[in-house]
C-alpha cells in the first residue's frame, strides 16, 4: 500500500516516550513506531464499535432465527 507524509503535533511527553521505543530498538524509527499505534487504536476503536452493535443484538430473536432452519429437512437445503 502506498505510503503518505503527513505531519503531526506531539507534546513533548509522547515524543520522549517514542523515542525511548526507537531507542530500545522496538521500531526502527518514530514513523514506524506511530504507524504502529495509529493502526492499533484503530482496530481497537473497529472491534468495540463491532462489540456495541452485537450488544443491540436481541439474544431471544437472534436464537429463534438459527433454529427456525434447523426444522427443516436436510434434503431440501441447496447444493453447496
């Protein structure tokens, strides 16, 4: 995937402790080491988003849909 130069504003604090990763050798440099937390405060941002909408999901009626096919006979389902 193509990569963009963006510039970002950092207190002081937070590019100590980047640095302090770079340093210690974790990531080869501070582009690589705020890729790594842009990319997993997003994906964790992604699996509660997914988390809160499972949470609306009604688990009587989320029950009662999965059984209504298991009535069914077998050999009525679709060719796979």
């Amino acid at each position: 995937m193509a990569t963009v130069k963006v510039a970002i504003t950092l207190d002081s604090g937070t590019l100590e402790r980047v640095d302090d990763l770079v340093a210690r050798e974790v990531y080869p440099n501070r582009s690589r080491a705020i890729q790594a937390a842009l990319e997993e405060k997003l994906s964790r941002m992604q699996r509660r988003r997914l988390a809160s909408e499972c949470a609306k999901l009604d688990p009587k009626a989320e029950q009662a849909m999965a059984e209504e096919g298991l009535g069914q006979e077998l050999d009525s389902w679709p060719a796979y």
